[in-house]
C-alpha cells in the first residue's frame, strides 16, 4: 500500500483564483513578445543583453528548483533514507522550476524559433559556457521527467510498467546528481567570462563555481523546508519538523562555509576596503551577508531547528539570501560600462510574475490530484 496519497480538496480556492489571475492578466504581455518582438515589452539593450528574465528563470529559479538535486545528494549519495518521504515533492518541485525556467529562456531568444539550434552538435561553441547550462538544464528536465514517471505511474495503477522503471532509475538518478552540479558550477563561471563588469565584491574567478555550487545546495534544501512547512499549513498531516530539522544542520555547514570562502577572498584580493564605501553595492552586500548570517544564528540553537515556524524563518531567509546574491552578481551591479542602464518594464515584470503563478497553479494541482505528498494524519 502506498505510503503517498493526493492531497485532494477544491483546486478552484481563493490562491488558486489569486494566482490564476496573475497569471492570465501575463499572457497578454507574452503575445505581445512573441508577436511583436522583445523591444516591444522589454527595456533590454546593448550594454544589458539579458535582464530579469534570464536572472529569474535561469539563474534563480534553477537554484529554487533544487530541492530534488539536493534530496539526492542526502538520500542516495549519503544514504539518509529516513528523508525519502521528502524527496516526491522536491521532485515536483525541481520539475515545474527547470521546465518554467527553461520555457522562460524563449523570451529572452531573439530567434526563439530557432531553439533546436542548440540540439545540432555541429552548431555548437564549445567556447560558450552557456551552450553547457543550456544542454545541462534541456537534459535535466528529460531526467526530472522519468524520475517523476512513477508517480503518475501509481495514480494510474500501472505497477507492472512502474516497477520496470524502477529497476532502471537508479541510471536516472545518477546523472539527476550530475547534470545540476554542472550548469550550476557554470553559472559561477559565466560570472568569470564576464570578468570586470561584475563587481569587485562579487568577482572571486575561480572560485565562483563553487560559491554558486554551494548557494544552489543551500536553496535546494530551503526550498524544501519551505515547501514542506507550508503544505502542513494547509493540510491536516502531522508536522515533518523532525526531519527537516535533521536537513537543517547540513544547511549550517553549508553556510558557514559560504560565507568563510567570501570573507578569505576578499581579504586576498585586497578588496575588502571596498565593503566600506557604504555605496550602493556595498549596502547590498552588507544586507545579503546579514541574511546568510541569520539563519546560522537561528539553526545553531537546537530548539530553533525542532520549531517549526523557525525553520520556515530561516528557510526564508537563506532563498532571500541565495536569490539576492545572484541577483547582484548577475544584474544589480553589474557594469556594462559608459552609456547603458537597465530597469525592467511593466511588461517584463508581468511575465516574470506570470511564469512564478503558473508554477505555483501547477504544483498545486499536482499534489491535489497525484500522489506526491508522504502524510501522516494526526492522532
């Protein structure tokens, strides 16, 4: 008997109509991109090639949607089978991210009709770090994908087709592990390929994979909590802090060494004068510091980690953190010299919002009507 089970219940609820709304309200926008052009709804230019599409959907929406990557890691590479029950929704979760942020790429193409471009080997730049992402995120989904197949699998009663498939997705598995430590290493080091525009307190080269690496983690075990507190918020399951409080204390270590790694690059590069100019990016660096710092401070208690509602306060702070690091390595304070700025328009922001409610929409129907959610229910 399956230990998952539909969450049921109205799809049509006040958050459902909320978001369904935004949602319809963007697709107007998204017309008018596909229609007339991306100079029509966006303020993109030649000093900002991408703008808030690109830095959403690709560069933070992935590392929202990894809570599958970072499940794996703890379940299968370090054998901690006891957070299993977690690993369904973050599979979800990482599949509505990576298809959304993949499907939020075509509005940032100029030629989004020549997608399949990036699928013909001989069209290939092997000098590109975003040919890398590009195929790494376009094969993750496929992966994403099967992994979620049994799912649906159970909903429709095919045991037979589902246990085949289990005896093969290890194989899944394995390069579910591979693929998002690859694009998201090379997100770090686009950040080196675009050298002196980025920011001082932003540009450590060589080390960028790895800090991107490590956010990417941190997010994907955020997410997770996040997901799973507000799902017990609206359902009658029993609390899930025990095991995210045992998930909590890989986030720690985690942290502290982020921010250790920062702090020692800066001091060699000779550039920690800098975080005292009390400029724009300086402040910016000062508040996402102050939002790694506070989860650290709140998990190392051990009642904070067995209380739920201070896990989701750290869980928040640590996406805030991750979402605000990239967003000011890849656009607050970027350079892109003499002559050039960038704010996105009403259109750009509508579809952006637009993209996140369908998301929301869908992971909310899922979980209505697939068995994704492991549940107890309360005594």
């Amino acid at each position: 008997m399956s230990t998952y089970k539909p969450l049921g219940g109205r799809i049509f609820n006040a958050p459902f109509l909320f978001f369904l709304a935004i949602f319809l309200i963007s697709l107007y926008f998204m017309v008018i991109r596909f229609t007339e052009g991306m100079g029509a709804v966006s303020n993109l230019n030649g000093g900002f090639a991408w703008g808030i599409w690109v830095v959403y959907d690709v560069v933070i929406g992935t590392a929202f949607a990894c809570g599958g990557y970072a499940l794996a890691f703890t379940v299968y590479i370090f054998n901690k089978g006891k957070y299993h029950p977690l690993v369904r929704p973050a599979i979800v979760t990482s599949l509505l991210g990576y298809a959304l942020g993949g499907f939020g790429a075509f509005f940032d193409m100029g030629r989004f009709w020549q997608f399949y471009e990036i699928f013909l080997p001989w069209n290939w730049n092997f000098n590109s770090v975003m040919l890398e992402v590009g195929l790494c995120v376009a094969i993750y989904i496929l992966v994403l994908m099967v992994e979620f197949a049994p799912t649906f699998l159970e909903k429709i009663g095919a045991k037979k087709l589902k246990g085949m498939l289990n005896k093969v997705l290890f194989i899944f598995i394995a390069l579910g592990i591979l693929l998002p430590t690859m694009h998201q290493s090379s997100l770090g080091s686009l950040l080196i390929a675009m050298g002196h525009k980025v920011h001082p307190l932003w540009q450590t080269w060589q080390f960028q994979p790895l800090l991107a690496l490590i956010t990417a983690l941190t997010m994907g075990f955020s997410i997770v909590i996040f997901e799973s507190s507000f799902t017990v918020l609206s359902t009658k399951s029993a609390s899930e802090t025990p095991l995210l409080s045992g998930l909590s204390k890989a986030i720690i270590g985690l942290l502290i060494a982020f921010l250790a790694v920062r702090l020692i690059l800066l001091v060699m590069q000779g550039n920690l004068g800098v975080l005292f100019t009390f400029d724009m990016a300086s402040l910016l660096f000062l508040f996402e510091t102050a939002l790694f710092i506070v989860p650290v401070i709140i998990l190392l208690s051990p009642a904070n980690r067995n209380n739920g509602g201070k896990l989701l306060i750290a869980a928040v702070c640590m996406l805030a953190a991750g979402s605000l690091y990239r967003f000011n390595a890849f656009l607050f304070t970027f350079n892109p010299g003499p002559g050039y700025s960038y704010f996105p328009s009403v259109p750009e922001l509508m579809i952006t919002l637009g993209v996140i409610s369908f998301e929301i929409l869908a992971f909310m129907v899922l979980v209505k009507t697939l068995p994704v959610l492991h549940r107890q229910e309360r005594a």
